[in-house]
C-alpha cells in the first residue's frame, strides 16, 4: 500500500510543510507496517484533483508496465460530492475502472446511526454509477484537527516517534 500526502491541499492553507508531513508519516508507519510505504509523487505532478493524481499514476505505471488499481479512501461527505459530481473530474472517477472508493465513516461516533444514515444516502446516490464501494469504521482514531487544536499534549494523540519528530524540528502548528 502507498500513502500519498497532499502537496498543496485544495481547500487547507494551514498546513505544515510538505517535507514535514512526509518524515512524520514515515516516522508514524516506521517498521511496523513493513508493506507501506510513502510516496512523494504529488510534489512532482502537483495535481489539483485526485483524477489528476491518478492519471499521473497511470502514466507511471505505463512506463514501468504495471497494472493496478486505485482505493480512494474519504469521508461520507466528499463521497456524496462525489456522487452528486459536485467535484472536478467526479464523472471519470465513477467511470473509472480500476477505481474504487473507501468511505471511512464517523470516525469517533458513538452512535452507530450516524454511521447506517451515512451509509443509505450513499447507497441510495449509487444507483447511477457501476464503482464499487466499501465502509469502514475506525473507533478512537486520531484526526490532525484534534492535534492543531491542543498542541499541548501531542502524546494524547500521536505516536511517540512523530512526537520526537515535531520536537525536534521545532514544529509549529497552525489553526
């Protein structure tokens, strides 16, 4: 698997320096997820949309002869945007045959019906599109909004290695 970190995200301007981002990802995966692996291939491409990334992945993957398939993982919102062609390039992801979508859902809910209405306006907005569409739903996980908004205690929601990291290369995170 391949992590792809935003280089210039479409809507955040706060983020931190793409550089930075990348070592506390490596940092983060470490040895312990040994078939994951980051990639920098958006400072290259700069792509404005994800369909630019993947056609910039395409065009790659020409040249090394490969042939594999795209999981775009997001939240229930972007993917209704999706659905909806609310976004750039939305009709050729959902034409697009190798891929496929992830919605991740309500990552820290309690109430697993937010999760099931999640999931029925997104089944109800598939009928028009033949891409396949899974769910998943991660309890306890950590967003990067929970940290900017209490930088005090990184450890509360970061591993020990991306803590050190930030330390060490004086990191200022910005709201």
């Amino acid at each position: 698997m391949t992590c792809v970190p935003s280089y210039k995200h479409p809507v955040k301007t706060n983020l931190i320096d793409f550089d930075h981002r990348v070592n506390m990802l490596r940092a983060m995966i470490g040895d312990s997820l040994p078939n994951v692996y980051v990639s920098e291939i958006e400072r290259e491409c700069r792509p404005r949309t994800t369909y630019e990334l993947i056609m910039c992945l395409r065009s790659r993957m020409q040249l090394h002869e490969t042939n594999e398939s795209f999981v775009i993982v997001c939240d229930a919102e972007i993917m209704r945007d999706i659905l909806n062609l609310n976004r750039r390039h939305s009709e050729e992801l959902l034409r697009s045959e190798d891929v496929e979508f992830c919605v991740v859902l309500n990552n820290n809910s309690d109430n697993d019906s937010d999760n099931d209405d999640d999931r029925v306006s997104i089944l109800t907005h598939m009928n028009s599109c033949d891409q396949t569409i899974s769910f998943v739903t991660i309890r306890n996980t950590t967003r990067s909004t929970h940290f900017r908004n209490d930088t005090t205690n990184p450890e509360t929601y970061l591993p020990q290695s991306v803590c050190e990291y930030i330390r060490e290369n004086n990191i200022v995170f910005r709201v």
